[in-house]
C-alpha cells in the first residue's frame, strides 16, 4: 500500500485506469495540473494504454490490479463500463487509494452505498466526476441564486443525439439505467448542488424512440422528470441521447426575474424580457475551466484529508437516491420520495444531506416530510 504524506506538497502520483471514453476530457487536462504526476495507465486495449502512457512518460498496464500494486500510484483516475467499477472501486479502498471517479456513482442504491462504506473504511478520498459544478456557467448561476427572491419554478435539460451503437450503455445488465443515470446524472447533481433533493418525484422513461435502430438496446433513451419542491416550487428535468439539438442547462424563475445558465454562459433576464446580466466563454475554455477545478479541488481533498469537499461519493448518494426514484416512479406510475430510498436501508436522508445551505432548505423540508407521513 503506498504511504501517504498528507502535508507534502509534491505532486500526487495518480494512475489512469480506462484511457478511453469520457476519460479523454480529463486526460486532457492532466499535462496543465503541475500538482498532479501520471506515473501510470492501465487498459485492457494496450494501444490506448501506450499512446495516453506516452504522453506522460508513464508506465504501460493491462491489468488494473498489477497496476494498483506495483506502480507507486497513490490516486486514480478510473473511467470504466459501469458494471466494471464495483470490483476496481472495491480494489482501490483496499490498497489505500484515493479515487477519482467518472459518473455516475453506482447503478443502484444498494451497490453505491456498498462503495461509499468501502471507501469509509479504507478513509481515503472518494470523489465522482460530477464537474459541471465547476463550470463557469453554473457557477454564477449559484452565486446570483443567494442573492435573489426564492425561485418558483426550475428547468433542466440534458438533450443530444448518440449517433450509431450504445454499445454497453445500451444494454440494462451492464449499464443499469438510461438517460437519468447517464445523460441526466448531471443535471440531477446540478439541482442537488443548486436547491437541494426534492421531497417527491414524478417520471416518466421510454425506450426505442429510434427508428428501426441497427443496434438494438433495452435502456430507456429518453426521460422527463417532474419535482416537487416544498413552499411551491416545482422543477423539472428532461434527457434524451436521441435527439438534436443539443442541450444542457438549467433555467430558474424567480419573481425577480429568471436565470438562463449553460457550461459556459450565464443571464439573467428581467421581468421586461431584457438581458441585465450576460457573460460568456467559448465551450472549450468552459470545458478546460471545469476539468482543471476539479483536479484540483481532488488534489486539494487529499493534502488536506478533508472528510467533505465537492462531489464527494458521499454526497452523490443523495444523486443516486433521486435516480432509483425517478425510474421506481416510471415503474409504478406514482410519485416517489427519494429520502424513503434510504429509509429502506435504515438510514434517514439528513445522514447523507451536504451541510452546504440550499435554497430550497431541503434537509428541514425532508425531517418534517417524514414527521408528517408517519
């Protein structure tokens, strides 16, 4: 197990595990973070192992465990097909890592709160790739909220078009879920971080909505989520990877007027219908802004062997509950409440709940919620 100096301030050795897919966004990144040395790249393709290894001088691995032991690693950086994670995520609490992580947390409840106590155990960082937090966009978005009347209406969408085959996203053994747990997963985190979970959810999930696909699939593709909020506010979400333009954003109505954030924009229209704020970057430097904020606030998590810090497993848990929601309520076709998801498992909601203040004053919504059903 690699010893750590939690003071030093020498790089943290961080060992790649998975170089293809969403890993490529960070591994871009990676040469800009001087805190931050690769030493090592695991892959079952040995050619994507080699030409990322090559770009950091680091060294080659086709198996992860080999990696894990011998590399001196001390983090990772693991980005794998969802049904892989479980028994690397559990390998990497043992040897004493710490992990960063691509989204989502688990496929369900119950293997996600399995990986958090792993990591519990093993005390190190866990971290999920939640970066939207970090985007410029989304950023001025919070920071006017605190400063405007209580919103009563919100909306997110998460719309592009996967062309050709899922691959294993399309299939529900392996991936788990569809669009709320991939595409919406964001989105879900980003009104999490932004008012706090709603007490009840809605939704609604279809599958096939291709025509006459040539790779067929069985994960719903599309989805609308409605929320409930107390003190009347309402939200929604909505994904789909089948259809085009693209979208991501979050609109938020209040009676002062109503905020229009992407990655990497942010206004605030007045109630005239006129802009009275507006700021912008291009989508790469949003992007690059992002992935450097949170390789940093992982590197900064680990010098300081802070217990909270931003899109920790811990607090995706709370993301995770309002997933098995939204797709127990597309089951059922009642609404749902995502703190009963932990109730099932003997822990109330406010054990999981991040202690940074919301605007929708959620914890205190949820305590008096379950006082009032039982």
């Amino acid at each position: 197990m690699a010893k750590i100096d939690r003071k030093s301030s020498a790089p943290v050795r961080l060992g790649i595990v998975g170089a293809g897919g969403f890993a490529r966004q960070t591994l871009a990144v990676l040469p800009d973070c001087p805190d931050i040395q690769v030493v090592a790249v695991a892959d079952v393709k040995r050619d994507d192992a080699e030409n990322t290894a090559h770009r950091f001088s680091a060294k080659v691995y086709v198996d992860v465990r080999s990696m894990m032991v011998e590399s001196g690693a001390e983090a990772i950086l693991m980005s794998l097909p969802h049904d892989e994670y479980p028994e690397c995520v559990r390998l990497a609490a043992q040897r004493g890592l710490h992990l960063l992580k691509e989204t989502p947390l688990a496929r369900s409840i119950d293997e996600a709160l399995s990986l958090v106590k792993f990591y519990e155990q093993a005390d190190r960082v866990f971290m999920i790739g939640t970066q939207f937090r970090f985007a410029p966009g989304f950023v001025a978005l919070k920071s006017k909220l605190a400063s405007m009347p209580r919103p009563f209406l919100v909306r997110s969408h998460a719309m592009f078009n996967w062309a050709g085959d899922f691959g294993w996203r399309g299939q529900k053994g392996k991936a788990g879920f569809g669009a709320f747990g991939d595409a919406g997963y964001h989105n879900i985190d980003l009104l999490n971080w932004l008012l706090g979970p709603p007490p009840e959810v809605y939704a609604m999930t279809s599958t096939g909505s291709r025509v006459k696909p040539l790779h067929p699939y069985d994960t719903d593709d599309t989805g609308l989520c409605m929320l409930h909020y107390d003190g009347g506010l309402m939200g929604s979400i909505t994904c789909s990877r089948v259809t085009a333009p693209a979208a991501m954003d979050v609109v938020v109505h209040t009676p002062a007027g109503t905020l229009i954030a992407t990655p990497e924009s942010f206004r605030v229209i007045g109630l005239d219908g006129q802009a009275v704020d507006e700021q912008a970057v291009t989508p790469q430097q949003a992007e690059r802004e992002a992935m450097l904020a949170k390789i940093a606030a992982f590197v900064a998590a680990i010098r300081a062997g802070k217990k909270q810090y931003p899109c920790s497993a811990h607090d995706n848990l709370i993301n995770q509950a309002v997933v098995e929601a939204a797709y127990l309520s597309s089951r059922t076709g009642q609404p749902q409440v995502p703190a009963r998801i932990f109730e099932l498992h003997g822990r109330p909601m406010g054990d999981f709940m991040t202690r940074e203040p919301s605007v929708a004053g959620a914890e205190k919504s949820h305590r008096a919620r379950r006082a009032g059903r039982r």
